[in-house]
C-alpha cells in the first residue's frame, strides 16, 4: 500500500498535478497606451499590477501622446527607442512612433520571448462605439495596439476610464484580476486564445465610467455600440427634377455617464456606459466572418 502511494505521488508530482502548475510560473505581461509613456494612466496600471508577485512587467509605450491613431504602423522612415520611466518611476522603453509601433517593437525586437498578455491603458477617456470602430475603422489607439498584439497570437486587454476622472483605481483593480484570472484560470486563458484566425487571439476592451454622482453599477459584457444612426432622408428642396435631402440622424452623447440610471440591461457599449455600468467588449482581430469561410466555398472557381 506505502510503495502505491508513492508512485502516485510520483506520478501526479510528474504530470504537473499536486506539485507546481502553470498558474505558478510568473505570468510575462507588457503594457503599453496611447497617452503616452508619461501619462497617470498608464503608470497607475502599471504600478497596480507589480503588485502582483506572480506578474513580470514590462512598459513599452509612445515617447508622447499618440491618441487617435488607431492600428497605424510605421512601415517608412524609423522609429526612436530609448529608456524612460513612467510618471511614478518605473524603467520603461519610449518609442518615437505609434501606439502599434510601440508594441510590435517589444514582440519583435525588445523582448526575448513574447509576452504571455498585453495590457494597454488606462487610457484617458472612453474608448467605445465609434470612438474604437468608426468611419476612420480602427480610431483607438490604445485598442489598435492591443490588437496588433492579439494579430500576433498575444492576447490582450484594453482598458479607459471615462473622462474627467480624478481616479482609476476602480479600473486598474479590475484589469488586475482579469489578469489573474488569466494567469490561474486555465479556461479563461484558453478563451482568450482561441481568436477569430489561427495563430491569432483575442481582446478584451474595458471601459469604466466616471459618475458624477453615484458609482460604477457594475460590469457587463456587451457588444460594440453607435451613437449615432441614419434613420432616413427629409426631402428640403426642389427645382424641377433636382431635389436636395437632408440626413436625419439620432444621436448619443458618447461622454456621458448617468450612475444614477435605472436601466438594469444595456444592449451595447455605449448603452452600458451612458448609465453607469462599465463595458467589456471582445474583440477579433478583423472583420472576417467567423467560422464562415467554408460556407462560401461554393463562389470559387
């Protein structure tokens, strides 16, 4: 009976089971933003997360604030490396290029293996609807670096805060335990890497309101939103067969945050913000149909 018991000690110590596991090995993770390597976002989720005994943390970000420039890439001329700090002193790497460039210089150059998750942000001011899919496509730039990151097989999660907060913590605390949770939670870990394109992974955009009164109501999953929508055309002159329209358009505030709302389900992004929930969106790599590509095969020739 003792000699068993040993040997399924032996075994399970061999398999992993019992002894140390992955949820054990430090956890690599990089952080980037698009405000710029100086900005309080990013040095309060950076500092949030070396809080963390079972993180590696590594800052690569834009020399200056690069907002705006969504997915861009350098592909002529160079980008400038050197060492920096964030505003609370943390060793950073600043990048004299995009959001995107900061990132893939780290995938690429910087780092001797890639990371096991991005984190970018916190960025200064929402980062939903159109703001993150819009007329321009990718606008974001903290999401464009994320994804640029996914595109590479690293998972990744993108996180603002509404404007004019005095205060990220609320957010910072809980991107901290979504990466945890990646860290220890082998399904969660696994769903993040299972992207809409092989080789490639997923992410998550978080966004917390500021509530001018009131607090945060909670967090929901929820799709990208618009806050704006064509609903038809007004006829508003004529001349013989010329006649001119106007566009009529509904639109939504994408910079309000009503914490005091009653509203218990928000259909979208910009619903979920608007009264005072935060928002968590998943996010693929392209526009490509999911799993759909089989269903055509019938167009080749």
């Amino acid at each position: 009976m003792i000699r068993a018991s040993l040997v399924l000690i032996a075994i399970l110590l061999l398999s992993g089971c019992g002894g140390s596991s992955d949820a054990e090995q430090p956890l690599q993770v990089a952080v980037t933003n698009d405000d710029g390597v100086k900005a309080a976002g990013i040095a309060a989720m950076v500092d949030r997360l070396r809080q963390d005994p079972h993180l590696t943390v590594s800052v690569f970000a834009p020399e200056t604030n690069r907002s705006g420039t969504g997915d861009t890439i350098t592909k002529s001329g160079t980008i400038t490396v050197q060492p920096a700090m964030t505003a609370s002193g943390v060793t950073a790497t600043s990048v004299r290029g995009t959001p995107a460039d900061s990132i893939l210089f780290a995938l690429t150059v910087a780092l001797p293996e890639p990371p096991d998750l991005v984190v970018s942000g916190i960025n200064d001011g929402q980062n939903i609807g159109e703001l993150v899919y819009g007329p321009g496509l990718i606008n974001s730039g903290t999401v464009g670096a994320a994804l640029w990151a996914a595109r590479n097989g690293v998972p990744a999660i993108a996180v603002s805060q509404g404007s004019g907060a005095t205060s990220v913590a609320e957010a910072a605390d809980y991107v901290a335990g979504l990466v945890d949770r990646f860290r220890s939670d082998r399904s969660f870990h696994d769903q993040l890497l299972a992207g809409n394109v092989t080789g490639q992974a997923i992410v998550l955009n978080v966004n917390f309101p500021t509530c001018a009164s009131g607090g945060t109501r909670g967090v929901r999953v929820v799709p990208l939103g618009r806050s704006s929508r064509l609903t038809g055309y007004a006829l508003s002159s004529e001349s013989g067969d010329t006649k001119t329209y106007t566009p009529q358009v509904e639109t939504t505030n994408l910079f309000n945050s009503d914490c005091t709302s009653t509203l218990a389900n928000p259909a979208t992004d910009v619903e979920a913000m608007n009264n005072g929930f935060a928002s968590v969106t998943p996010l693929s790599t392209d526009v490509t149909l999911a799993g759909g590509l089989d269903r055509f095969r019938s167009l080749e020739r």
